[in-house]
C-alpha cells in the first residue's frame, strides 16, 4: 500500500510541474539523428539551429527558449517514443530536427495528431507536400526531389546521355531519383537502390563500372556517401564515370574526410557559403566562429528553422499560445535566409534558388565548395498544386 | 563479364578473409573454453577504436594496427580474467547474458569515450589508389593488402595450431578439455593465451576494415552475427572449419548480391524479381546455414568425435 | 493438493494489483499525465512477451535467441490487416497470435532438433532470416516499416482513439493469457515441459513424446509472443524491422533473467523493471545502457535467480 501512495505522490508532483508551463517561455523538442553514420548530418542540423538561439542569450524571437535535444538514433520506435514524450508530456510548441525521411514519416500522424508544430529542417518528403499538406507541418530546407531534379538539368546541359543512378532504398532515396528523372532527358543505365545505412559498396561499384555509363548520379547522405566517394575513388573508377550529387554528399563534412578526390565534383544546392549577401556572411562568420568550421547546407537548414521559429515567436509578440496566430506568423516567415531570397509555397515548402556548386582547390590549398552558377530562379515543387491548406 | 566475375571473387575472399579473423578466436573460445562469447564483436570495435586513435596521433597506420592488436590482446586478456572466467562453468543462457550485457557496457563506454559520431581511419595515401590486375581490371590496391594479411594470419593460424606444442594443446583443448587437463596441460593459462589470440585476431580485422567501413559504435554486432553462422556452418572449434565457412559464407553472400538479382531479373516479371531477388540475396547465408544444421547438426569439421 | 512445481496465487494481493492496474489510467487522466497511459500499455505487453519467453527459457529450458521474428510476425500481421480495412482489434489480435505460432511452428520443427549451443544459434539464424526478409520485401514497406493509419477498432461503442480504452483492451487480454499461463504450468503439458527442462534422456526414456511437448511449449510462447507484437502494432501506430532485430531478441532475455527466468511472475518484473528504468533514467542521463549492463552483469555473476530471486530472499 505505501508503495502505491509514492506513486500516486510521484504522479502528483510530475502534474504540478508540468502545469506551471505558460507562454513565458518557447519549448523546442529537438530531436535529430546524434549517432550512427548519420550522425554528422543531425550535429549539424543541431549546431546551425543552437547558433541562433545562442546569438541572442538563449532567446528564440525574445521568449527564453528551453531546447530539448534527444537522439532519434535513426530508429522509427526510438523516435515514436521521444514524440510521445514531446507531445503527451513536455508538451512542446514546436518539434524539430528530424534527418531521415523513414523516421520522419512514420511519426509525423503522431505529431499533427497532437496539433503541435513540426518545422523539417531536412527532409522534404512527397507526402505532406501534395494532399496530405497540413497547417502545422513546414519545410524549411527543400523538397526531397528539388536538388535532383536541378542536377538533372545541368546533365541534361552538359551533354551526359548515359547516367547510372544509386541512392539508399528509402523514401527520401526514392524521391530523389524521382526529382532527377523528372527533369533529366538521357538514358537511365540503371537504378540502384541500396540497403539504407550500407557501408561497404565494392559490389555495386564493380557491377556499375561493368555498365560502363558516362556518369554517375548518386543520393547518399552521411557517412554512406563519404564511404562510397572514398571506395569509387581507390577502385579507380573516377576514370571512367565522373561523380554527379545533390550537395549532401559534396558538403564541407565530406570534403574534410574524403579530401583531395573530392575535386571536381559538381553538386546542386539551394545555398552555398560564398553565395554573396549579409545574413549569410554572417551566418558563415558566426558559424566559423563558434564551432570552428565551415558550415554545410544542413547547419544552414538548421539556422533557418530556429530563424522561422524566432521570427514567428517575435511577430506575435511572444503569444505563441495563441495557435492560430502563431501558425500565420509562421507562414509568413519574415526573416533573413543566409541563402537569400525565401518564401513558403501553399504547402509550406520553400520558393528559392538552386545553385550550381563544384569543388574545387582555391589559391590557399584548400578544398572547398565554389558555387559556378544559378541552376533555377524561385523554383516550386511540383506538388504543391495538390495542396489545398485546411 | 570477366573482369566483373574476378572483382567480385576478389571481394568475396576479403569479406571472406575478415570474418575468418574474427569466427577464428570466436571459434578457439568456443570449442576450447565451451563459451558463447557475443562480446567477441566489441573487442573487434575496440580494436578498430584504438586504431583510429593511434593513427590520428602517430599518422602511421602500421603503428595503428601494432597499438590496436597489443592493446585489444590485453584488454581481451584482463576481460578473461576478470568477467569471464567465473562464467565457464555456468550455463550458455548466462554466458550469452552476461556478455550481451558486455556489449552494452562496451559500446556506452566507446561512446563516452570517443562521441557518438563515427570517428575518421582513413587508409595509408600509398595504398588509396587502384592497381591494374590485368588490362580494364583495376582493383582498389587497400583491398588486396587486406586479402595480403588475412592469407597470412590464416597461414600463421594454421602452421600454430597444426605444427606447434600450443596448437597441440589448443587441439586437445577442443576435443576432450578434461583429458587435457589430465594431462599435464595448464588449461587456465592456455585459455587466457587463446582468448588474447582471439582478441588481437579482432583487432587486426577491426583495424583494417575501419577504413573500408566506419569506425562507430554498434559496428561489432552486425559482423559477429556473421562471425557466428561462420563457426556453426564449420563446426564449433574447429579452425579449418572457420576458414570453410568463412570463405563459404563471404563469396556466396557476394555472389548473391550480385548474381540472384540478376539472375531474377532474367527468369521472373520485373515486378517480382525487384522484390525476390534482393530478399533471398540477403538471407542467402543464414539459409545455408540452416541447411548445413539440418544435414550435420555439428556443422561440417566438427572438431569432438 | 500442493506440489512443490504448483504456482500459487495469493488472493489478496492479487486482487489489490488487477484493482491498482485498473484504475490506473483513471488516476493518470485525473492528474493530465496521458503520457503515462501510453508508457504503462508499453509496460503491459512487454510483461506479456516477456513471459511467453519465460515459458521457453524458464519452464522448458530451451534458450531461444531469436523470440523478437515472432513479435515481428503478430506486428506486421496487424498492421497489415488494418491497412486493409481488417481492423477490427478481435480480428487483428487473434490473427497476430497465429502468425506468431504458425511460424514458431515452421522454425521449431527444424530448431528443436537442436541442442544446446546449437539450438541457440539456430533460433537466431532464423530469426535473422525473418529480419533481412522484412528488410528486403517492399510489400512489407522494406527497411520504412509499415504506418498504421489507426489503431484497430474495438467495437461495443469505445473510441479506438483513446490511449485509455486501449490500455483497458491490453489489460484484459493480458491478465487473461496470464492465467492461462498459470493454468498451462499447472497442468500436466506444463509438468512435463518442466520436466524435460530438467532430464530430456529421461523422459524420452519413460516414453514421453519430448519432441512434441517442446514443439507444443514453442508454439504457444510463439503465439503469446505474436499477440504482443499485434498489440505493438495497435499501441506505435507503426511497426519496423528494429521490431525484429537481434538485439530486441536480447533484450527479452535480459528482461527475463532479470525479473527471473522460471519465475512465474519473472517475465512481468523484468519487463515492467527494464521499460521503467529506461524511462526513468533516459532524462538524466543518455548512457541508460550502461548501468542496465551493469546491473544485469551483476545479476548473472551474483542473483542468477533475478528479482523474484531476490524477492523471495528477502521476504526469508
């Protein structure tokens, strides 16, 4: 019997703590891929998105922000079970930080469920973009087809009639080739789909050098894509068939682990960190300065999706439990990108541009990315005309 | 086509090879000590681990493999002492509890230590480029130093265990442990010897996977499972039996992948081929393994009569 | 009469812990603390998995490493017919426990002519078969896992939606296969499990037909083992391949030895001992993992017998 009255204690003091929530503060459940070959995209999500709050002594938009940072560790349950938490007990305003769009997916019912906000500073997928589109979901970073699909134009300009595709067999791995296929007008070699998390990719690149194609498109984020680079490059293949990517796998993470082979490669983004404006000199500037490194086009979705949140907690004045308004301001999104010009479409993806990165060896030594042209001025996914926003 | 068969053959022998380094001391331990040691794996991490740390520090990826293989042997040896030693009279239910709750110790400590996100082995620069086999085959020069030392630890393996008095000991070990004893041999100390072996063997194959894979925690589980279906394929204690299995199961696991796709492809509608072929390509080993039980329960060598 | 093998049950205390269970949700509503609701369901059909693997290990000596394939079954089975328009709870339920003994059936016919480390190993290999094919098969949503649109129904007017109706459905059908689980071990198929546990020369020796009773013990745990994995399926909204994963299939055990393998209620204890402490400590700290390694290393060098083991030191 005593055993049940502490719990029923217990129960009791949890309650009172939770109740003492009001709108004093803005609560942010962060959770994000920390471990596993993934790791290094949700470090620097989380980085890019702490930098705001940091640069303003822990305020999101003037609110103390009280920012719940927990490893999803690119699990589905793991993450059902950090979302219960977020919703039924933390009771957070606004989730965030997911990378993967097979764990994003299968929590997101959960999420908007709860009627509580999810801003995606990744992925991007299909799904939430066309009819299932809803008020509380937005994407701040790109939709999972549009980088390809720019990359398909800049084969299609380059002359490459013969291109051999790979990319991990999940959603956001199928979207992507999608994107490339929809714009790309040569021959497809073939289409690889491989075991997402893969590591070791001697057999595919033995049976792709056999296909002998005149280029190689591959989606493969995180540690997957540094691997298969490394591997593609000692094999020797490079000679054969050079590497085309979305900027995932030619970012700043990549190019210090991969380093020299990674010259040459060309990539499509929708920022890049010499793209020449002030918000993001001194994004690039803060970013260096507290971390020590470049930032990547994660850190900058990252940024954006804490900027997003500090705008629309700033324009309603800090009464963020005023739901409705709260989900006005951040349709609005009155802020200054690092990556320029950007609005939300109906379906709460972004309106941008597409850049043209290569990488390149500059006049210090270093090897870095160089953006070399516009790809695509103010550029809207194709499905947002299946959205109408309840 | 050729060229495409070879590559894949010399890629089977290195998966091949490396499972072998590890289902050897997996096997030793097993047959010897009768103990189901799941934390084999984690010594193979903690192998890698050290490698990647000396590497980083000293810039030479020999001295890496020396620290990691002395470091590993000790640390294996300490763990014998010390956690494993009171279970070998246990059950096989509490040796596989206590050394999964070994894994998980492991890979919280591993995390502690060395941060959650993978950490960079990279290969020797001499050895991160192609080497020209024959006309139109080049293969990555890294992989076929790899298959180099996994022929030469399986031939130094094999000259031990078959043509010295310690290999006579470990042999007599995995047959009859008792007579062994009675015998005049000092099994307490040839266990701790077999299990540091066992322990340096995971570290030579942590060490120089890690720049082929990625050195992270969890890295050790999916490839002991692998280890395992090595040494039940080729009898428990039986070395000539690892190195079977080892090479069974890394040139069909590679061919599967390769070839039942292919193969599926040709013979069935697209539809059920994309879904068939990749699903009986990957369950292909634990099939064989299966197989194997069915017809000689005590896998191929079995090492007792 | 009262045999040593008996498991009794104390009345009061019983009725005192089906009563607290019960009003459970109630209080967790009163106090606006769902999350707990959702946490105590989790707790309650682990307890049920975990001691259909206690039948196994316990009871019938057979030391199973790859439990989690049949989770994995009952799970993708229910989600499956809810996808399409099965969905009712005492359709989806039912059908997981068959799928869980149906392939406990496949796997235990060629398993069991194992012993041993042998047997071990082979109940992982196959458990490992059932991962990669769910991995590999897109009908199967591959390594996404499949989203249930809605938890299945229940009928008699209750509202599918609700964490607290569902905690309810869970509590019934749990503290019912209890029961049985009770009522099995009483009677003589659960004797003679236990006996073989003990000497399988030697029933085989007085004729008993040991094959059959071990293959009946490992269907049944496969079937309990299902109906968990279906009602998984109802309580995430979702299943996954992690479901079946090697390391699920070690968790079990950690669970069981924990609370106290051959302990009737061991598999409960172990359950509810684990999920709690995970939770409980997953706030303070992110390396949970480490101190459970190192409370069940010291269980298994020191308290073999696991919690109810030392409960019952204790109370002497």
């Amino acid at each position: 019997m005593k055993n049940k009255t502490c719990l029923l204690a217990g129960i009791a003091v949890l309650a009172l703590a939770s109740a003492a929530h009001a709108a004093d503060k803005v609560k942010v459940g962060f959770m994000s891929t920390l471990s596993g070959p993934g790791a290094a995209i949700g470090v620097d999500i989380r980085d890019g998105f702490e930098l705001v709050a940091k640069g303003d002594s822990g305020k999101l938009g003037g609110l103390a922000a009280e920012i719940t940072i927990v490893d999803d560790q690119q699990n589905p349950d793991t993450a059902r079970q950090v979302v219960e938490r977020f919703t039924k007990r933390d009771r957070v305003d606004v989730i965030t930080g997911m990378v993967f769009s097979n764990v994003l997916l299968p929590v997101m019912p959960a999420i908007l469920g709860s009627k509580t906000v999810y801003i995606s500073p990744n992925t991007g997928p299909e799904d939430y973009a066309a009819e299932k589109c809803d008020p509380h979901f937005f994407v701040v970073s790109w939709q999972n087809e549009d980088t390809a699909a720019a990359m398909g134009q800049v084969m299609n300009d380059r002359n490459l009639k013969n291109v051999y595709l790979i990319a991990p067999n999940y959603p956001g791995g199928r979207e992507t080739l999608n994107g490339f296929k929809r714009t790309y007008k040569g021959t497809i070699a073939s289409e690889v789909y491989t075991k997402l998390g893969q590591l070791d990719y001697a057999a595919e690149i033995a049976t792709l050098r056999a296909a002998k194609p005149d280029a190689v498109f591959f989606f493969l984020p995180g540690g997957m894509g540094t691997n298969f680079i490394k591997q593609y490059v000692s094999a020797g293949a490079q000679q054969d068939a050079k590497l085309y990517t979305p900027g995932f796998s030619a970012d700043e993470d990549t190019i210090k682990s991969v380093g020299e082979p990674m010259v040459g490669i060309l990539n499509t983004t929708q920022w890049a960190h010499d793209l020449d404006n002030p918000a993001n000199r001194k994004f690039v500037a803060d970013f260096q300065k507290a971390y020590g490194r470049l930032p990547t086009m994660y850190a900058q979705q990252g940024y954006d999706a804490a900027q997003l949140i500090a705008a629309a907690v700033r324009d309603t004045g800090g009464k963020i439990e005023d739901k409705a308004a709260f989900l006005k301001a951040l349709q609005a999104a009155k802020f200054d990108s690092p990556r320029g010009k950007f609005r939300f479409n109906t379906n709460h993806y972004p309106i941008q541009d597409y850049h043209l990165r290569e990488v390149i060896k500059d006049s210090t030594g270093r090897i870095t990315n160089k953006t070399i042209g516009k790809v695509y001025s103010d550029y809207a996914d194709p499905f947002a005309a299946r959205c109408t926003m309840k | 086509m050729l060229t495409l068969v070879v590559e894949q053959v010399l890629n089977g022998l290195q998966l091949g090879l490396m499972l072998f380094l590890l289902a050897a001391g997996l096997t030793l331990v097993f047959g010897i000590m009768d103990m189901i040691n799941l934390a084999h794996g984690s010594l193979y991490m903690i192998g890698a681990y050290l490698a990647a740390t000396v590497a980083e520090a000293s810039g030479s990826f020999v001295a890496a493999i020396v620290a990691a293989v002395v470091g590993t042997a000790v640390i294996g040896m300490a763990l014998e002492l010390t956690v494993l030693r009171p279970l070998y009279r246990r059950s096989h239910l509490h040796q596989v509890l206590a050394t999964f709750a070994l894994i998980l110790i492991a890979n919280e400590l591993v995390r502690i230590i060395w941060g959650a996100q993978p950490v960079a082995l990279n290969m020797p620069a001499a050895l991160s480029g192609p080497v020209e086999l024959a006309p139109g085959l080049r293969y990555p020069a890294y992989r076929l130093v790899v298959i180099g030392v996994g022929l030469a630890a399986a031939l130094l393996l094999y000259v031990v265990v078959a043509h010295t008095r310690v290999g006579m000991w470990l042999r007599a070990g995995a047959s009859d442990r008792e007579m062994a004893g009675a015998m005049g041999v000092n099994t307490a100390w040839l266990f701790t010897a077999a299990f540091g072996a066992g322990a340096a063997l995971c570290a030579v194959a942590g060490a120089l996977l890690g720049p082929l894979l990625a050195v992270q925690v969890g890295m050790g589980e999916n490839i002991l499972i692998l280890a395992f279906v090595v040494i039940v394929i080729g009898g428990i204690g039986s070395v000539r039996g690892a190195l079977v299995g080892a090479l069974l199961v890394g040139l069909l696991d590679t061919a599967g992948r390769t070839l039942l796709p292919a193969l599926f492809r040709a013979l069935a509608p697209p539809a059920v081929a994309s879904e068939v072929g990749p699903a009986l390509a990957s369950i292909l080993i634990y099939v064989l393994m299966a197989g194997v039980l069915y017809f000689h329960p005590r896998g191929l060598f079995p090492a007792r009569g | 009469m009262a045999s040593a093998l008996h498991i009794r049950l104390h009345p009061l205390p019983t009725l005192l812990l089906v009563a607290g269970l019960a009003v459970l949700p109630v209080v967790l509503t009163a106090v606006d603390q769902p999350f707990y609701i959702v946490l105590a369901s989790r707790v309650l059909i682990y307890a049920l998995i975990a001691s259909s693997l206690n039948l196994l290990i316990g009871y019938g000596g057979m030391v199973s490493l790859g439990h989690a394939c049949f989770i994995g079954a009952g799970a993708y089975t229910a989600a499956v017919m809810v996808r399409a328009g099965a969905d009712i709870a005492w359709l989806t339920w039912p059908a997981a426990a068959l799928a869980g003994a149906a392939l406990a059936a496949m796997i235990g016919v060629v398993a069991l002519r194992t012993r041993g480390v042998y047997f071990i190993m082979i109940t992982l290999a196959f458990a490992q078969m059932a991962y990669y094919v769910v991995v590999s098969l897109r009908v199967l949503g591959g390594d996404d896992g499949l989203t249930l649109p809605h938890r299945a129904r229940y009928g008699f007017g209750l509202d599918p939606g609700s964490d607290t109706v569902f905690y309810w459905a869970v509590l019934v059908v749990v503290l019912l296969l209890m029961t049985g689980m009770r009522q099995l071990l009483n009677a003589p198929l659960g004797r003679a499990l236990q006996a073989i546990r003990d000497n399988d020369t030697r029933m085989e020796a007085i004729g008993f037909p040991v094959f059959r009773i071990q293959l009946a013990g490992f269907v049944i745990a496969g079937a309990a083992a299902g109906l968990g994995g279906g009602m998984l399926a109802d309580l995430n909204q979702q299943v996954s391949p992690s479901l079946l994963h090697w390391t699920q299939s070690g968790t079990l055990m950690v669970m069981v030895i924990l609370g106290g393998a051959g302990r009737f209620l061991g598999g409960v204890l172990g359950a509810a001992a684990l999920l709690l402490a995970q939770e409980l400590f997953s706030d303070v700290t992110t390396h949970t993992a480490l101190g459970i390694g190192l409370v069940l290393l010291a269980v298994v060098l020191f308290a073999p017998a696991g919690l109810a083991g030392l409960w019952r030191q204790v109370a002497r």
